[in-house]
C-alpha cells in the first residue's frame, strides 16, 4: 500500500481518536449525554460524542477523495450529522427530523443514479454536483 493510501486510513482515526479524547473531557460530555426517559432501554446516562469524532475525522476526507456524486451523497451525510447534533442539543421534532432525512436519501439516490458520463443535465442535481466539487 503506498503512503498517501496509508495516510488516507490513519489520519481520519487518528483525528476521530483525538476529538473523541478531548470531548470526553470537555463539558459537552454531560450535555450530550442521553439521559434515560421512559422510552430508553438504559438506566443511566449515556454519552452520545462518538459520532461527532467519527464525523469531523471522516467526512472531509471522503469529501475531498470523491467524485461529484459521492460528494454529494457526503454533503448530506454531513447535513444528516450536523441535524442530529442539534437534535441532541434541542430534541428536533420528529415533523423537522423525518423530512430532512427524505430529502437528504432523495438527493443521494438522485446524485448516484446519474451516471458519470451521462450526456444529460438533471438541472438541479447537475448544479449541486458541481457546487460539491467546488468545494475539493
């Protein structure tokens, strides 16, 4: 394996491992905690921060390595990330929650059927495909 491609797999976790060790040790740690309600089927609170390291480790790299259709499909992986944190902070409604997440599979459908060497613009998708590519 050469060594950008070792570089690929060890940076996102050293960077996850490095957020992760310092949220742990930061006062999000009891605010993001999931504290137990009639529905949990746990007693005491549980940290929820894992996904945040595992969020700022990856998402950039597979933004940055992808071709405009898994960009997308990215972009509203980190949307969905950055829903579910302020669902942790403020509980969104399920009315906020559930629509976000079927646009953002919606556009991720749409992003990945289009094939790379289609002749055709889908317009919209065409426009935010080139807009995620903007961005490597």
């Amino acid at each position: 394996m050469s060594g950008a491609a070792w570089l690929a797999l060890l940076a996102p976790a050293a960077i996850a491992f490095s957020v992760i060790a310092f949220l742990r040790g930061s006062p999000w740690t009891t605010r993001l905690a999931d504290h137990p309600n009639a529905r949990s089927l746990h007693a005491d609170p549980t940290p929820r921060i894992g996904g945040l390291g595992l969020v700022v480790a990856i998402i950039p790299f597979a933004v940055a390595h992808a071709h405009a259709a898994l960009g997308a499909t990215f972009a509203c992986a980190l949307a969905l990330a950055l829903l579910s944190l302020a669902d942790d902070v403020r509980s969104l409604p399920i009315e906020v929650r559930l629509p976000a997440h079927a646009v953002a599979a919606l556009i991720a459908v749409l992003a990945m059927a289009q094939p790379p060497f289609a002749s055709l613009s889908w317009g919209v998708m065409t426009t935010f495909q080139r807009g995620v590519a903007g961005f490597r």
